[in-house]
C-alpha cells in the first residue's frame, strides 16, 4: 500500500467518523466528543516526544472584582492534589516517573495546562491530565502555601516601573471592567481566597464543553482520538458558563486622558493605548493591524525613520494584540526629557499620516504579507510550541480563524489599513501614559499642560 493511499484512506475514515479535518493545510485533525470536548491532534512525528495540553475558555475576561486573580492563582493550583494523587510532592514525582516537563500559562482570555514527555508515556500523561482538570481538591494548606507564591509573582512586577506605566494606563483603557483584563489580579483577592471560590471557578469552567484537549508530536489522529474517547468521555458536560455569567462589553474611552507616572527611571516613556477590534465582531481589521503594525516595526519604514533615525526618540512601537473581547492597540516611544515636547507632537502628527497614500509602498505591504505569512509557517515546526498557538487560537478566536489566517492576510490592502486606522487609531479617544522620574516630572506636566490634581501620581502606591 503505497503512502499516498494510505493517507488518502485515513481522511475517508476520519471523514466517516464526523471530525473536522484541517490535515491538508497543517496536519491538524479535530473531533468534538458527545460531551462537548473538542480533542484537536497535531501530527508530527519527527520525534519521538507528545505534548498533552489543556486548554480552558477562562482567564481575566470571566473575573468580576471579587475573582480578579483567581484564573491565575486556579492555573498554580492545577499542579497539586486531586482524587488520585494525595499532595503536590506525589504530583511532582508522577511527572518525574512520566519523564515529563510541564507548566501553565494564564491570560485574557485562555488558561492553559501542558506536559511534555515521551511518547511512551503518552496514554499515562493523557490520563494525569484527566485527574488533574476533573478532580482538583485545593486542600485548604496547599492554597494557603501556593498564595505567596502569586503575590511573589505580584512583587516582582512591581519592582518593574513599566508595570506601574501599564496598570495606570489600563485602568483607564478598560475603566468599567478593569479586572477583567487584570491577568495577574488584586493581592487582597488572591490573599483572602478560599477552596470554595476555587471549586466555583471549576464547576463554572472547567467543564468538557469548554475546554480543549491538544494532543501534539509523535500521535496519529486515531491513537489520538481513541485515548480521548476512553480517557475523557466520562466528564461530565456542564451549562455554557457564559450565557448565566455573561461577560460585559468594554464601553469606549469617554474622552483622551492623560496620567503621568513618577518612578525612578532615566528616560521618559510614553504609552498610548485605544480599544481596537473584538476578533470575533471585526476580524478584517485584525488582519489589517497586523500587516500594519510589521511595517512600522521595520527599519525602513517612515514611521521609523520619522521619529527615530530623526534623533526624537530612543525606540518605537505600534501593536495591536488579537483577543475576541476588544484588543489594545498600543503605541511605545522613549526619549530624554530634554526631546520630549518635540517626540510627544511628533507621535501625534505621524499617526494623522498613515492614512495617506504615500506613508508606506506597495513593495513594503507586499512584504510585510509574505513575512508574516513566513513566520506564522517557521512556527509550526516544533509541535510543542505550536500546539500552545494552536490552543490560543482556539479559546480567543476559533481554530478556522487561525487556520485561514495567512489565506487573509494576503487579501490586506492599502483600503483596509486606512479603515482600521480610521475606525481605531486616528481621532479616537485613547489614553497616554508617561513614566518620568519625580525630579522631572514637573517639566512633563508643564509640556502636557496638567494642572495640579490632573495627574496620577503613582510614587505612592
């Protein structure tokens, strides 16, 4: 039987069985089992290792006030004890049996759980995983110890002035909601926590039909799915969370603003920041703004040029990051106190140009498409590290976004990048942030015309 036909009886039979297949783009097979789970196999056999990943619809955009923090402190203690493993010491010796690596990851919009070991070990590592996701117990000593180990997370970020720079500026951004883009959370929520807020979160969210199993590396599609169906079938399917706990729209920025951050730093820092495109209501101005922001990232482009071979600034950005529940766009730019005035105008006049025919080439669009189209195929070829995009995409915007991604990209104009800008960018409220150290602050609130009891005045805090 030749290979070619090998292949082509593996699509009838996964075809028969009812699973959507995306294996002619990507090797990516997908099946929902009755429960609601979606089991997504990413075949790769170039070595003989599996990554078994968990990914949930929960993070900062399902936390009220009262939960702010709690998907992260919920992803530290996933890794300890459940109905078939008495304590975390056990839990980090099952996985040293397993010969595996493992960690978590915690964001908006997606938390994620994953191991790494070898194949050998696959239907051991798929079965751990199991009693981890469906049987956590947060024993009330291993919450209490796990606490300080959050809010250790919490003091680091705090040594770090461009924290302060980003959470001034967020809880202006997302003034309504602001936990509900506070990844890392509020100290005194994740401090006075209790095993019964833990079990709300699991009963709410950790349930089959909405979580993901991913299954990547040295796995066929069949193996796959036959250890899904045996493992995972007896969870139990729950209510959609999200039609009882609805998550609210971020309404828009009233009007500009402005806060000034005093910490102590040589240079001064701006942070501009508009509410851009929900990828599931506007997923074409997704597109354009990452065309978009790849051309300002380049050397070449005018924006660089303009404000950094100009000698105004140190370095600049300009991102927008994809997530369904309104994305940031955000603008960077560093300089001395001394250029300043001069950076902060110029910022401002360079955005009313990107709209003009003329601010970047045909030449530079079309490689910023096929770079980005590049790099997106580069990042597929270790299984581990894709099978976290892979799970991403899932939980934020869906697989059949991702996996039409570049087919999109290549569609971008020059029409759809001045409409994103025009939509998003140009005119629209944002707010600006800048970090300054406190002997210069004076001078920035002078340049920015802030009269007293205008500013945040972050040294406080």
């Amino acid at each position: 039987m030749t290979r070619s036909f090998r292949i082509f009886l593996l699509f009838i039979l996964i075809s028969l069985c009812g699973v959507s297949v995306y294996a002619q783009k990507y090797g990516i097979y997908k099946k929902t089992l009755d429960n609601g789970l979606d089991v997504i196999v990413i075949n790769n056999p170039a070595v003989p290792l599996v990554t078994v990943e968990i990914d949930v619809k929960n993070g900062a955009y399902t936390e009220s006030p009262e939960y702010d923090g709690l998907s992260h402190l919920y992803e530290h203690m996933f890794f300890k004890a459940n109905s078939k493993i008495p304590n975390q010491e056990a839990y980090m010796e099952r996985l040293r049996e397993l010969g595996a690596i493992w960690n978590g990851t915690t964001s908006e919009e997606r938390v994620n759980y994953f191991i790494t070991a070898p194949v050998d070990s696959l239907k051991e590592c798929v079965q751990f995983m199991y009693d981890a996701v469906t049987s956590p117990l947060f024993l009330k000593d291993e919450l209490v110890k796990e606490r300080p180990v959050v809010t250790g997370e919490y003091d680091r970020n705090e040594a770090n002035p461009y924290f302060h720079l980003n959470r001034e500026v967020s809880k202006r951004v997302w003034w309504k909601y602001y936990s509900r883009k506070n990844v890392i959370g509020d100290r005194d929520v994740i401090l006075s926590t209790t095993p019964e807020k833990m079990k709300t979160i699991q009963h709410r969210y950790y349930i089959p039909n909405n979580s993901a199993l991913l299954l990547a590396g040295d796995i066929t599609p069949e193996k796959g799915f036959d250890l899904a169906e045996k493992i995972f079938s007896k969870w139990k399917r729950g209510p959609n969370p999200f039609d009882e706990y609805k998550v609210p729209e971020h309404p828009p920025i009233p009007e500009n603003e402005v806060v000034v951050v005093k910490k102590p730093v040589n240079a001064v820092t701006m942070q501009c920041v508009w509410q851009g495109p929900s990828v599931g209501k506007d997923p074409k101005s997704t597109y354009a703004a990452d065309v978009l922001s790849f051309i300002l990232g380049q050397e070449t482009s005018k924006f660089h040029k303009d404000l950094v071979e100009s000698g105004l600034a140190y370095g600049v950005s300009f991102s927008y990051y994809t997530l369904n529940h309104t994305g940031p766009i955000t603008l960077f730019a560093q300089t001395s106190i001394d250029k300043f005035d001069a950076c902060q105008k110029a910022v401002f006049d360079e955005l009313k140009k990107m709209t003009d025919p003329d601010y970047f080439t045909d030449e530079q669009l079309e490689n910023a498409k096929t770079i980005l189209a590049t790099n997106e195929q580069y990042s597929r070829e270790r299984a581990s590290q894709f099978v976290h995009t892979v799970g991403f995409w899932w939980a934020v915007a869906g697989l059949d976004y991702y996996l039409n991604y570049i087919d999109n990209l290549k569609k971008v104009t020059r029409e759809d990048i001045k409409n994103y800008l025009e939509k998003y960018v140009v005119d629209k409220p944002h707010v600006l942030g800048v970090l300054v150290s406190p002997d210069q602050a004076e001078k920035v609130d002078l340049i920015l015309n802030i009269k007293e009891g205008e500013i945040k005045d972050d040294t406080k805090n």
